[in-house]
C-alpha cells in the first residue's frame, strides 16, 4: 500500500496560518473594544462623581433652610436628574424640599412637584429619611393623622431611625393632639440634627402654639445659632419674646430686617412678619394698628394662626362684639394649639364676654377629650386630667361668671395634677375662699405659696396673705407679708410710683384699724425699701 503524501495526495487540513493583516485587524478591533469600554467607565464615574458633587451641594443648601436655598437646592438637583434621572435618593430628596415649600412656606405650586418627585423615589424604592418623611406630611396634609402614625411606626419595627422620621412623628402626634408625646419626638429631632435650624424651628413653634414662651425662645435661640440669618427662627423668636412680654426692640429691628428682605420671602414668611409687627403694635398699646397689620398678614397668607390670634386680641382689648368669633376662627385654623383657648378665654372674659370665654375653653375640652397619656404601671389616662393649665383657666372664667362651685371644682382638679401651674392653682382656690370668709382654709394654700422666708415668686399670694392677716387682726405679721410681695414685685419691674401707692393704701387700712403705731412703723420700713 502506497503511504499517502501530505503534500501531493492526501486530505488538505482545515486550519490556515492566519495572514498579517488578518491578524492585525482582529488586535485592532479589541483595541476599539476595550478604547469604548474603558472611555465608558470613565464616563460612568465622572457621571456619578458629579451626581454625587450635586447631592452634596443640594443636602448642604437645605440644611440651610431659608426659601432662597431651598431654591438652590431645587436647582441643584434638576442639574442631577439631567445626569442621572433614576437617582433615587436625590427624588426623595426633591420631594421633601417640595413638600416643605408647599406646607411651610405656603406656595401651593410645589405640590405636584412634591407628589410627583415622591412618586418617583418610592418607585426607584428610595430608603432615605426624606421619602418617608415627605410621605409622613402628605398624609397629614390629607387630614390622614392616624394613618400617618401608623406608617411611621411600621418603618420603626423595621428599625428605621432618623432625625426626619421623628420629626415627622412630631408633626403626627401634634395633628392628633397628643402634646406631651410630641414635644418629646421634636426634641429628639432637634437634638440629634442639632446643626439643622429646621428641627429647633419646628420643636420651637410648637412650644409657641402651647403658650410655653421661655422654652420656644429657648428652642429658637438653638435654631439661630445654627444658622444665624434664618429668617423663620428669627421671626418666630422677636414674636415668643413678645408674648413674653419683653423684647420689642429686637422685634422691631427684625421686623425692619424683613421689610428691606421681602422679595426673598415666602408668603409664609411675609405673614409672620405681619404677625410680629401686629404683635408688637399690641404690646405698645396700639390696638387699631395691631388689628390692621394682622389683617394684612392675613391677606398674604389666611393660615398664619398668629396673625388671627393677634387681632382676636386686639378686638378684645377694643371691647369688639366680633372678639368672640375672632378667637373660633384662630382656633378653627390650629385645633390643637393649646395658646389659642388658654390665652384667649382670659382675654374674652376681661372684654366682658364671660360666656364667649367659656364657649373657647369647651372647645378646648372638645378638642382633647379622647387624647390619652402615659400613667403608672402601663396604663393610660385622659390627658385633660394632667392639664392643670386648662384647669386652671376654666376656674377663673368660672369664678368671674359667679360659678363659684365650679370654679373650686375645677381648682382642685388643677391642683390635683400637681404640675407647673400648682402654685397659681393654690393661690386661686386661697382667693375663692377668702371672698367666702373662709380664712382658715385658705391660710395653709397662701402659706405655702408665699412663704415667710421671702422665696415665693408671687407677689400678688403674698399681698392675698397680707389680707388674710389683717382680716385676722394679726396686724404686724401682715405688714410683713405685704412688705416680702413689694420687694418680689420690685425685683419684677413694678413701677416705683405703683408702690408708692400700695405703702400708702396698707397704711391707711392701719390707721383706719386703730393702728397708727405700727403705721409709722410701717411707712418707714417701706420707704426704705423703695429708695
């Protein structure tokens, strides 16, 4: 048998030597290849670095919190969604910045941006604060309280934790009417982000709303540090000062401020504004001012509740049959502002409208009849049997009404409570039973609240005993009780000429008793003291 021959007679093989430019060809492909996947990660990681450069500088604006870097911030993060419109956490954060300007800020335009954006980060399945927390207040904002709680607490069995949530779970519990609860959520939000004015600005004016001066300008003062040119925390502190009773040239120079700032400020702001230049025309006695300002903030935005109250007040001072339906309209704007009834029904009823004032604090009682507090042992009680404070309201309007059964009734369920309001709830119960004669038994209560010592920080218990004492016939111990409430009511900026009159008035009743030597005495002791 022949051997076959490979190179003349046999099978030809398959594989052929691959040419030069055959070869060449293919390295260039690959070369163009890995050119485009390399050129392609690089446009990637530049894309992401400047999404990343914008999510920084759009956080660092709203941290900020005035409208104008709100607005920024809102630039910024159009800029990214131009990059990278899938970015999750940036819609979140769109949403909230929407949703702040809509319910805060009051420009009714952000919300379909608001609910737009949010729709968008929930279906990117954002696991940021600001998703949930925008969620949160939509659901408020649709009168959705409850269902609001529910949410929220659902995301804090799934252990989420954030100064936004609680926040939101503030701002929950105060549409509910559940104060303590909310103070407490506010203070953690404000305490965790303490470097963000929006949380003190929050926890402060919800201090405001409660009537609780000292501690919203507290709040406040924090905001301010934080950002010292933050125009709501500077607004809502000249306005707490004001309620304080003090303050009114740090008012008037923010109320200046804001005049020359007006085109950066929302119509909330503008109306805050009004508000405090109302408030402060009111604590300078100019009535019909007050009333015009508050109407004029009202005009800019018919929810600023401190504008409505404001010229409430006023109306009352004026004696205006339309005070009473001032009040209901503030408090139809902020149910659950405690402010609103507590410090209305005592000006209804010195505008004579005793019925009016007791209407309000019905309202009041209607409001938080079925709110709920913590207790002892896990239980929970009806939050009106803490508040000492309505208590204590609904018993003068009731003793002024000549109610006065039930005025006792209701001191003593503001004493029971034995809160912050005990020693006037003492004091009041002390007074209703001295104009019933009943000496005995009011003596232990002023006692206690106008000690010998000096230290009480009431000036009117200790005149109420010196009362008491010279109804008594116990006539020197008397002059001491009267001599302990000037030194208090000096220390407290009572004017010289208003003392003057109380040494004489205490020295004529000694004269009149027969007790012309202890009158002498008397008079000297208090000059002294007034020197």
């Amino acid at each position: 048998m022949a051997a076959t021959d490979g190179n003349h007679g046999g099978q030809r093989d398959w594989r052929r030597r691959e040419s030069l430019p055959s070869a060449l060809l293919q390295v260039g492909v690959v070369a163009v290849l890995l050119a485009g996947a390399v050129a392609y990660v690089v446009h990637r990681g530049s894309v992401r670095q400047q999404v990343d450069t914008r999510m920084k500088a759009a956080r660092t604006l709203v941290q900020r919190d005035n409208p104008a870097d709100l607005s920024k911030a809102l630039a910024e993060l159009e800029a990214l969604f131009q990059l990278d419109g899938d970015a999750r956490d940036a819609q979140a954060l769109a949403a909230e910045v929407n949703t702040r300007l809509w319910l805060e800020h009051r420009q009714p335009e952000a919300e379909a941006r608001a609910r737009e954006h949010l729709a968008r980060a929930e279906a990117l399945d954002s696991r940021s604060g600001e998703r949930y927390g925008a969620r949160a207040m939509l659901l408020v904002a649709e009168g959705k309280a409850t269902e609001a709680e529910k949410y929220l607490e659902e995301l804090k069995t799934q252990g989420a934790k954030s100064p936004k949530l609680a926040l939101a779970e503030a701002q929950t519990l105060l549409a509910r009417g559940r104060l303590s609860d909310a103070r407490q959520a506010f203070a953690r939000a404000s305490e965790t982000a303490w470097r963000e004015p929006r949380y003190s600005v929050a926890h402060g004016e919800a201090l405001l709303d409660e009537g609780m001066y000292a501690q919203a300008a507290e709040a406040l003062k924090k905001a301010t540090s934080a950002n010292p040119d933050h125009l709501r925390a500077r607004l809502s502190l000249a306005l707490a000062r004001l309620y304080q009773g003090g303050g009114r040239d740090e008012a008037a120079k923010t109320v200046s401020d804001m005049k020359a700032r007006e085109a950066e400020l929302t119509p909330a702001l503008k109306a805050r504004a009004g508000a405090v230049r109302a408030a402060l025309a009111l604590a300078e006695g100019r009535t019909d001012e007050a009333r015009k300002d508050a109407e004029e903030a009202l005009a800019t935005s018919p929810d600023e509740h401190h504008a409505l109250f404001i010229r409430a007040r006023a109306l009352a001072l004026n004696k205006d049959p339309g005070a009473r339906a001032a009040f209901q309209e503030a408090v139809a704007k902020r149910r659950t502002a405690p402010l609103l009834y507590l410090d209305g029904a005592p000006a209804l009823q010195q505008a004579g409208d005793g019925e009016g004032a007791l209407a309000l604090l019905d309202g009041y009682e209607a409001v938080f009849r079925d709110v709920q507090v913590p207790a002892p042992e896990g239980k929970t009680v009806a939050a009106l049997e803490r508040d000492d404070r309505y208590w204590l309201a609904r018993g003068r309007v009731l003793e002024a009404l000549s109610r006065t059964d039930d005025a006792m009734t209701a001191y003593d369920r503001a004493l029971a409570v034995r809160g912050v309001s005990m020693a006037r709830a003492q004091y009041a119960k002390a007074s209703l039973l001295m104009a019933r004669k009943d000496y005995d038994a009011a003596r232990p209560l002023l006692v206690e609240v106008a000690p010998e010592n000096g230290m009480g920080s009431m000036p009117e218990a200790y005149e109420a005993l010196g009362d008491l004492l010279f109804a008594k016939g116990e006539f020197a111990n008397g002059c001491q009780s009267y001599f302990l409430g000037m030194s208090r009511s000096r220390l407290q900026g009572m004017p010289r000429e208003t003392l003057k009159e109380k040494v004489s008035d205490v020295e004529k009743r000694l004269v009149d008793a027969g007790q012309s030597s202890i009158a002498k005495a008397w008079r000297t002791e208090a000059e002294a003291l007034l020197q």
